[in-house]
C-alpha cells in the first residue's frame, strides 16, 4: 500500500493538513495517510524527511503559511530551499504548499485561498503517485494552484517542426 505523508504547522492560521486529508479521500483508496505536524515552516524539512526515510512514505505534502513580513519570507525561502534538498537526499517529491498571509486581500479570502490550495495540490500528489499521466496531459496549460489558472499562451508550445 502507497503511503502519502502530510506535515503542516501550528504557526498556520488554517487547518491546511486536515484539507489536504479530506481531498485525499474523495480521490481514491489504495493509500495510507501518515500526518505530523511540526511548530512552523523551517521544522518542514526535517519532518518531511523523516516521514519519507522512517515511515516509507512514497510521496509528501508539506503545507504552511509564513506571515507578510520581511522576516516571515525569508523564513519561507529557507523552508523552501530545505524541502528542495529533502527532495534530493530521498529522491522522493515533496509539494510545496505555502500560503503566504498577504497573498488575500482579507482573511475570508485567505481561507479561501489555502484551503483551494490544499486542495489543489493534494490532487497533485495523487496524480503523481497513482494518475502521472493526468499531470502530462496538463502541461503547459498554466496550472495555478490556488488562484485562477492563466491558461496556456497563444500558439501551441511543444516540438519544433
């Protein structure tokens, strides 16, 4: 049985993680959710990886929701350079899903927005895991997970002729 982990955080002012679980489930069976959450997104890394080496799980979806600072971005890029190299020690995916709390422009917006993106990019990690080819017939549709999607640009991208 495939096993799919869940990391997010209580810094997160939305429950991203038990999102992420529900629209798992409406997708199918054949997997075993294994969830941890950890203090914020810089303890990301290390959770996510830990869940890949010591719980076997195939795929890992890493959610949280840095603050607007200055201070909360550049937590939000180290968190996301340590997902990066957690990817390439286990040579596993690991979806990124970061909410950024300036992204909305209210918080009915914002929990919006990330439960959407929860949502969204659980789907991801499905397709990745049990449907690759459902993600090959998207490519270069410009997919946005959260927002509206921007389409593809006019012409057709691909192989020159």
């Amino acid at each position: 049985m495939r096993r799919i982990g869940i990391v997010d955080t209580t810094f997160a002012r939305y429950d991203m993680g038990s999102t992420a679980e529900d629209e798992l489930r409406k997708m199918g069976t054949g997997f075993k959710i294994i969830r941890r959450t950890v203090p914020g997104v810089k303890d990301l890394p290390v959770a996510a990886k830990k869940l890949i080496e010591e719980e076997g799980c195939d795929i890992v979806i890493a959610l949280g929701m840095p603050g607007p600072k200055p201070i909360d971005k550049q937590c939000a890029h180290e968190a996301s350079q340590g997902l990066i190299m957690a990817q390439l020690l286990t040579n596993t995916h690991i979806i990124e899903v970061f909410v950024h709390e300036d992204e909305a422009k209210d918080e009915k917006e914002l929990a919006w927005l990330a439960d959407r993106r929860a949502r969204e990019h659980a789907q991801n990690a499905y397709w990745l895991l049990f449907k690759p080819e459902k993600l090959r017939k998207m490519a270069g549709t410009g997919q946005r997970q959260g927002f509206e999607d921007v389409g593809p640009i006019e012409g057709k991208s691909g192989m020159r002729h």
